[in-house]
C-alpha cells in the first residue's frame, strides 16, 4: 500500500480480555516502530523492529505486551489481560531504515471498558 | 533530564507572524532529527527532516540544527490559522534504536 494500515481503526474490549493490534508498513520499510498516546498526552515508545528482530523492547509497559513481526513485514502488537489504564491510541511507523524518515499509521484508538 | 524536551506551550502567534519553536536534546551522539505536526485526534504527519548543522529550508518551514549546543527549532513564517496544531520534535538517538518525541508544542495562530 501507498502508507502505514493499522487495523482495526478502533477496538473496545472489557477488561482482562486479550487484544492484537496489526501494522502493516510501508513496503520496503525495514525500521517499524510501535508507541502509545494517551489522551492528551505526548507519546511513548513500546519497541523497535528492524527486519524482524527488535533489538529494543525497553518500552513495553510490562509483561502483559508483546510483539513480533514476521517476514520484516507485518508487526502484530498483543496484549493479553487487558486493563483499563491500557485505554489510548496505540500508532505505528516505518522507514527506510533507523535514520530515515519515519511515517505513522492512522492507530488503532483501544478502550478498555 | 527528559531525552527531548519541548515547550509545552501554548504558544500564541497572530496570523502572518513567524512562529518560533525549540527543541533540546540530551544524547550528544544523535545524528537524524525530526518534526511533526499533529491535528487533534490525528496522527503524526511528518513536517521536516534535518542531519547537519545548519538550516534547511521547505516552503514556510525552517529547521535549524546546533548538534554542539543539542539544539532543533522549527520555524512557521507566515503562520495561518491551518498551522494551529501540536508540533512535535524527534530524535533518533546515538544509544540504543528508537525514535524519541518529546512532548510537543501546541500552537494556535489567531486570526
């Protein structure tokens, strides 16, 4: 595709259940990136992909996240046991490569109820 | 000391005025340096892109970059009221492989 896809656009989930999240980057994008906004706030790093390994998994929040990418394409974010300070608008963005340029997605807006 | 920091603003310019926007970073060792603009409830739309020091010019946009004094602005010449957003500085950093944001700048250009 021409951009970043995120699915689904919007996901309202109850509490404790498990959600995935998708990214699909730009083609040829090698660096993919995941973080999270929260309403009003700036935003926050989860991890980094480069191909399919992800040298930093510093940001996940805990061990309720998780993520992978397979075929240095697609990037599914999990998160299993889902709780209500997990509501906010999870974004994704790819590049060329570390340096580059990074574009986002349009996110996939989470709420926990 | 935050990784990039930003003014959180807002900051209050009349229409047709430059807008003046500052970014500071921490690791000496970054090399690409980013700026964003985001629309309420959009995601970020990348603006401008600077590696050297100096300034780079696009259209209404200047960015200016002093890796010795670890310093990014943005400038808006000519703001309009379309320009009212939150602006957003990006550093990737020499130390470990993510792409930091600092927390924004919102400004709003008044008619």
């Amino acid at each position: 595709g021409a951009g970043v896809s995120q699915s689904p656009s919007n996901k309202v989930t109850e509490k404790g259940k498990d959600v995935e999240l998708r990214c699909d980057p730009i083609s040829g994008h090698t660096a993919l990136y995941w973080y999270r906004q929260s309403l009003g706030q700036g935003l926050e790093f989860l991890i980094y992909f480069q191909g399919n390994s992800a040298p930093d998994k510093s940001g996940l929040p805990s061990d309720r996240f998780s993520a992978e990418r397979t075929g240095g394409s697609v990037s599914t974010l999990t998160i299993q046991r889902t709780q209500q300070e997990d509501s906010a608008v999870y974004l994704c963005a790819s590049s060329w490569s570390r340096e580059a340029e990074a574009f986002f997605g349009q996110g996939t807006r989470l709420t926990v109820v | 000391q935050k990784e990039v920091e930003q003014n959180s603003g807002p900051l209050s310019v009349p229409e047709g005025a430059i807008a003046s926007l500052n970014c500071t970073y921490s690791d000496r060792g970054s090399q690409s340096f980013f700026w964003y603009r985001q629309y309420s409830g959009k995601s970020p739309e990348l603006i401008m892109s600077i590696y050297s020091n100096g300034d780079k010019e696009d259209g209404r946009f200047t960015a200016q970059l002093n890796k010795a004094s670890q310093y990014v602005s943005l400038l808006i010449r000519d703001s309009q009221p379309s320009d009212s957003a939150t602006y957003l500085c990006a550093v990737n950093r020499a130390a470990g492989n993510k792409l930091t944001f600092g927390g924004g700048t919102r400004v709003l250009v008044k008619p």
